[in-house]
C-alpha cells in the first residue's frame, strides 16, 4: 500500500517519529483508523433527530416530555369582542 501525505502531514509524521510516539508506518495507518472510529461513533451516539411534523409531535418528543410542565399565556386583550 503506498499513502500519499501532504507536506504539512510529513512534518506532523517526522516530528512524531523524533519525539519517539511513533516507530513505523503501521502506528501511523493504526493512528489513522482509530481516528476514523472514534468519529463514527460520535455520529451513532448523537444522531440528527427527525423533523417534527407539526407542533404536538415536536412536544411530544421533546426533552422536556413527561415533566409536567405548566404552560400559561396572557391573555391580552388584543382581541376585540362585539
């Protein structure tokens, strides 16, 4: 397998060979793939909610669901009654 880096990534890799936290190509490619699976598991752990369709679904899967939260409004009187 041959691995291409960009020049900004060779310094990385010579700096990390002079500083003795890596010894072969291997420890890179191992770094590499941990790397990766540590960003797909953060993608699993927070997946993007779905879109609530209307107002009472978006409630009712709210995190504040089943808290027994009160809810009041004014009532002003913006309206006029004849």
């Amino acid at each position: 397998m041959t691995v291409h880096l960009k020049p900004e990534q060779e310094q990385v890799v010579g700096k990390a060979i002079q500083a003795g936290l890596i010894t072969t190509a291997d420890d890179v490619v191992e770094v590499g793939v941990e790397t990766i699976r540590q960003r797909l598991e953060a993608r699993v752990k927070a997946p993007i909610p779905p879109v609530a369709k209307n107002l009472v679904e978006l409630f009712a899967n709210s995190p504040f669901a089943g808290l027994d939260i009160d809810f009041e409004r004014d009532k002003g009187t913006g309206r006029v009654e004849l």
